[in-house]
C-alpha cells in the first residue's frame, strides 16, 4: 500500500491507525499529528479536520463509500452465475480487507457516536445484505439458481464474509490459515452447489 500523497491523506490514515490501535478515547490530537510528521502541539490537523470526531467520520464515510460503490458493481455485473458468485465474495474480501482498521474501530469504538454507528449499520452492512440478496433473487429469476430464501442466503454469505475479516481485524491475525482465494473459491463451490438448479 502506497503512504498517502497529502497532508490530509496523511493525517486520515495516521488517525485511522491510532484510533485502530490505541482505541479512539485513548489517541489524542498530538499523537495524530507527530504520527503524521508534525508538531505535537502545532494545531496543523485543525486546518484539514476541524476536531477529532471529524476525522472518525471521514474514515467512516469513506468505508461507506466503498461499500457503495461494491453495491453498484454488484448490480451492474453480468457475468455467469458461477463467475460471479466468486467475484461477490473476492469483492467483499477486498474491501473488507482494505478496511481492517476500521473494522477495529467499528467493533470497538462507535457505542458513543450513535449517528454514525446507524450510518455505517445501514450503508455497510444492511444494504449490502439487501444488495446481495437482490442478486441472488435476479439469478433465481432468470432460472441460474434454484428458489431459495435469497434474505437468509445473504445473510449467511455477507455474515460469514464480514467475520472472516473482523476476526482477522480483531486478532491481528487469521483464525485459521486460508487465503481470500481458498476462501472466495469453497464460498463460490458451496453457493453453487447448494442452489444451482437440479441440486
């Protein structure tokens, strides 16, 4: 991962770290700042943020940005059910991956930030949960997949996706050596083979 190219870049990701680390009461202003390359006591964050919770929120907003734009690649896809089953899965491992920090602040660190916990609730997690099972229902329609409950079918993908990756969030580490393609491939295999038609 290439270090950001601008002091507000700079900033947001070093905030994210801490926060991901440290938790978000225990990182200060001055901890950011000398984390990004400035002054401890120099208020240079204050001209990209205007307070700390705002920079919780840009990493909020930005994962849920994310998220959107996998919902919209989701509607848009057109490939073969069997391809892209295992592209919905790659492409959720992927931007959970790229989100482990905020994982971490996400399980940890909202319970006093209400609007935002209801934010990334929606936008994360209920609307992808809609979004797959949107997918699922457009597949069973054109006779691809067999009928199914395409609401619990997606919560079981998108749940067991998401706790793949919190698990390794929260640990620091995988809780069973698998790789995102064994991962995505026996996902793919048992969508497949659980719903395709004459199964």
């Amino acid at each position: 991962m290439k270090p950001p190219s601008t002091g507000r870049e700079r900033i947001l990701h070093e905030a994210v770290r801490l926060f991901a680390e440290r938790g978000y009461d225990r990182t200060s202003v001055p901890d950011i700042q000398e984390a990004a390359g400035l002054s401890r006591g120099s208020g240079a964050l204050y001209k990209h943020f205007p307070s700390k919770e705002a920079l919780l929120s840009a990493a909020i907003e930005r994962f849920v940005g994310q998220a959107r734009d996998g919902r919209a690649e989701l509607g848009d896809m057109t490939l073969p059910v069997d391809e892209g089953s295992r592209r919905l899965v790659e492409g959720m491992l992927e931007r959970l991956g790229a989100n482990r920090d905020v994982l971490r602040i996400l399980w940890r660190d909202l319970e006093h930030f209400p609007e935002m916990k209801a934010l990334a609730r929606g936008e994360i997690m209920q609307r992808t949960y809609l979004a797959v099972s949107n997918w699922l229902q457009e597949n069973q329609r054109q006779g691809k997949l067999r009928p199914h409950d395409s609401e619990a079918t997606a919560a079981v993908i998108v749940g067991s996706v998401a706790m793949f990756r919190v698990f390794e969030a929260i640990w620091g580490e995988r809780a069973i050596n698998i790789s995102d393609e064994r991962f995505a491939s026996a996902w793919s295999d048992l969508l497949l083979q659980g719903l395709r038609p004459g199964t």
